[in-house]
C-alpha cells in the first residue's frame, strides 16, 4: 500500500470513528440504559418509533420511560392517550416512581358519559363523526405547547377512525409527518390482533421495537432502525416496581480492554510449580471434580493471592450459600470475611430460578466495568445451567466467557463430574473446548484411606507438569504434595503402586 492509500485510510477510519461519537452524542434517551445500549446510545432525533407486543407486555411503561427522560433533560413532552384516562396513567407512573407530573398529556379516550347518556352513531359512521374533533384537539395541543417528545398509546385506535385500509394508512403518514415537522421525536405503540395486525405500521415506522412474554419470560428485540447499526438478537427484559430494566445480549466482539500479560500465582508454590508459575491474566481455566473435592476452595486460594495484590475478585454462587462460604474459607484460613470488608472480594448468591442468562451476564458485566474484577469465577456450570431453560448453555457461556476475556479477566469456571472414581470425563457439557487452562482433581483409594489429587490436562500458552501429585485441604490452607511418581491407574481412582513406598 503507498503512502497516498495509507493516508487515506487514516482519514477515512478518523471519520468514521468521529460520525460515531456524533451519532452516540446526538442519541435521544429512551430512559432505559440497556434499550439505550442496544441502540446504540438511543433513538434518533425526529424519528418514529414503533413498540409492538401483546397485552401486559410494558408497551405504555416503555413510553412512560421516554416521556420522562425527555423532562430530565428539559424537553417538552407529550402524551396522547386513546385508550387508558388521564388520572389512571398518571397513577400508574406513580407506583413505578415515574412522576408524570411535568408530563402534558392529551387525554382523547372515551368518557364515562359515553355509556351513561347511550351515545350512538345512528346516521353517520364513528369515523365521520370524531375523526375531526380528535384531529382538531391534537393540532391545538401540538401548536400550543410544540413538544419535542410524543407518545400516542395506542395509535391503533386510529384505525377505527378511517373508513378503509388505504386511508387509515395515509392518515398516519400524514399525522407523524406532521409531529415531526414541529420538531418531536415519537414512539406509538399498537394493539395488534390477528384480525387487525400492524404489518402496515412496520412499513410506516422507521424503528421497530417488539416486546414479548413467552414461558414467564419477558424479552425485547429491534427488527428496524433506520440510519443506524443496533443490537441484534433477542434481550431479557423485566418489569418491576421501578418500570422496565432492559439486559442486552453480550457481543463479545464489541469489548476491548488493554492488559498486560502476566502470571497470576496461587500463593502455594508446590501448586505453581505444577502449573509452570501458576494461571496466566485473561484466560479461562476450568476447575473439574466431582463433589467436595476441593475446587471452589482451590478457586478461591488464587482470589487470596489477588487480594494481597490489592486486586478485586468475584465469585457467582449458584449452589452454595454466602455464609456457608464464608465459614468454610475461614476454617481453612482463607480470611474471606476480611476480603470482603477490605472491597477485594464480591460473592453474589445467585438463584438460577430467578435470574436469566442475559441478567446474569449483565451483573458480572456491572462488577468488571464498575468495580473493576480481575477475577470471575462461575461456580458452577451446573448452576448455572437450571437459569436456561432450555436455552443454549454453550451459546450463552461462550459469549460471557469471551468477553471476559477482551476485557482482560481471569476466569474461573467450576465444573462437577458426577462420576466420583472410574471412567475419568473433564465436563459432561461440551465446552472444554472453551478452556485455555484445564485443572482436575480426583479422588483416590488407597488402602482403604480415600484420598485427593490434582494435576493439569490443557495449558495454552505454557508447557505444564505432567504428573499428578496429592491435595490435602487443612486448617492451614491448601496443601499440594510431591508428584505421585510411584503410582499408576490413577485417573480410574483405585491406583496401583508400583513399588513399596
């Protein structure tokens, strides 16, 4: 390449990193972080916006979020309602905390005198008849306060108001090309139904937001965004006494963290002499056993070692209780309780039941990005597992797992065989292919004693010990013994000697 392509090339990737920051920095809030994430920073200014799903699905709390991100940051917003009153929206902003106070809102739904006084339209059709009082009322209400933001709930109730498909569809055109000539943003949400699907409004719309509740799990996706990139695929989405929390789906491919690559001690030099120096900063290690044998323990013995370096670690407990934790480490004299005081450590129980992939990944994310963890270590897979629901454990784990990995983390992912002694298997699950580190532990009987060791499968970037050697878990700490030279048959649990010791 000369130097005139060269040149080129630097002007052309200083430009297109320049229009990004511009387009991030003239994104309007939606008042949701993760919608704003996986918008790339938000919507963009003078754009309509569809939010499509089915009933309950938090279609009017999502338009609440973005009235009242407009008011923070001193817009004029506006609220047009066709279906819920005034005095019933305003109460159920109220209980989520979003204060509508400050919020105009043009409240065009049917009174209770339309039922008491038997209202009918007996000459002309409904359309006829309230098409242009309601038109009129919004005009007024436009020109005389100019929002910048708009929200009709729902713009379904249009449909009723035009006499055939062709019209309805040139009276919306016409009604949001007229919002955004006064200068306003607008998200309209619709009621579709088989016999009345918005197909039409996708067409119209230049974003597309779908919200769904399928299996007692609340989810959102962008299917359109005109004039930007966004977020692909499908994100967990919850609804709380706070309003909408939104968790996207982890790119690894969009993290990056500078590290330098180092060594990362276990503090227990027998062990770090099997390991040629211990685990090496931003790689992935396994720790596979069978129950009890010692991993979330030998775990934790490399977040002692990173505490003393001043380093933050965090451990995700599916199974074991917090206290539980505690007490066991501190018998062994791993100080965790000083760990956790001193801000060196994190341990969140977390229920799988509860949490989805998506909102776990988002709380680890929070931890390396806020609070700056060096080390992660999942324990365990198994755990992990039951929050799936049948979604791809593999998919799920290697996105978190490389992401951590960009971001320089070390990562540590407990891992429970069920077989205790026989045929030896590293994971039941298929994703020891993930893996840069491989550490093992077994048990052994020997002389009728039932005993312990570990020893390393796979190591990346350096060469390793090759032989196995015994593991003792004391009040003092972990102990690591010599190589278990003068025995063989030991990955089937029951060892020959093959001399007298």
């Amino acid at each position: 390449m000369d130097k005139f392509n060269q040149a080129w090339l630097v002007i052309k990737l200083e430009l297109t990193r320049h229009q990004k920051i511009y387009m991030v920095n003239n994104r309007l809030s939606t008042g949701i972080a993760g919608l704003d994430e996986i918008l790339m920073g938000g919507l963009i200014p003078g754009q309509a916006y569809l939010v499509r799903g089915g009933p309950g699905c938090g279609k009017t709390t999502l338009g609440m979020h973005f009235l009242v991100a407009g008011h923070h940051r001193g817009e004029v917003s506006l609220m047009i309602t066709l279906g819920e009153s005034e005095n019933q929206l305003r109460r159920n902003a109220s209980a989520l905390g979003l204060s509508l106070d400050q919020i105009a809102i043009l409240d065009l739904s049917p009174g209770s005198d339309f039922f008491t006084q038997m209202q009918s339209y007996d000459i002309f059709s409904p359309a006829e008849v309230e098409r242009d009082p309601i038109t009129q009322k919004i005009i007024e209400k436009i020109e005389s306060i100019h929002p910048q933001r708009v929200f009709v709930d729902s713009i379904t109730q249009f449909r009723y108001l035009s006499s055939d498909p062709f019209q309805f569809r040139k009276q919306i055109v016409s009604f949001l090309r007229f919002l955004q000539e006064q200068g306003a943003t607008i998200v309209f949400i619709t009621e579709a139904s088989p016999e009345a699907p918005d197909n039409d409004l996708q067409f119209i719309a230049d974003g597309v937001i779908t919200l769904e509740f399928v299996d007692e799990e609340r989810t959102l996706s962008i299917s359109k965004f005109r004039s930007s990139d966004f977020r692909k695929g499908t994100h967990t989405m919850r609804l709380t006494c706070q309003g909408m929390e939104v968790f996207p789906s982890i790119i690894p491919e969009e993290f990056k963290r500078e590290f330098a690559p180092e060594t990362i001690s276990s503090g227990i030099p027998d062990l770090d002499e099997l390991l040629q120096g211990g685990i090496e900063r931003g790689t992935i290690t396994i720790i596979s056993g069978p129950s009890g044998v010692g991993k979330t323990t030998l775990g934790i013995q490399f977040m002692k070692e990173a505490a003393g370096r001043g380093e933050r670690s965090l451990v995700c407990c599916f199974e074991e209780a917090q206290e539980t934790l505690i007490n066991r480490c501190e018998s062994i004299n791993i100080p965790v309780s000083r760990m956790l005081k001193q801000g060196t450590l994190s341990i969140i129980p977390i229920e799988p039941l509860i949490y989805t992939p998506n909102e776990f990944a988002n709380l680890v994310r929070s931890e390396v990005e806020k609070h700056s963890a060096q080390i992660v270590m999942i324990d365990s897979i198994a755990g992990y597992r039951l929050s799936f629901k049948g979604a791809n454990l593999v998919t799920h784990i290697h996105a978190l797992c490389r992401y951590l990995k960009n971001m320089g983390v070390t990562v540590l992912l407990v891992n429970e065989v069920e077989a205790i002694t026989g045929d030896f298997r590293v994971t039941e699950l298929g994703i020891s292919y993930l893996a840069d580190n491989i550490i093992f532990l077994r048990y052994l009987e020997i002389r009728g004693e039932l005993r312990k060791a570990i020893g390393v499968l796979k190591k990346r970037l350096t060469d390793f010990e090759k032989n196995l050697r015994e593991l003792t878990i004391t009040r003092y700490g972990i102990k690591v013994g010599k190589p278990l030279t003068n025995l063989s048959g030991i990955l089937t649990g029951t060892p020959q000697f093959l001399k007298d010791e």
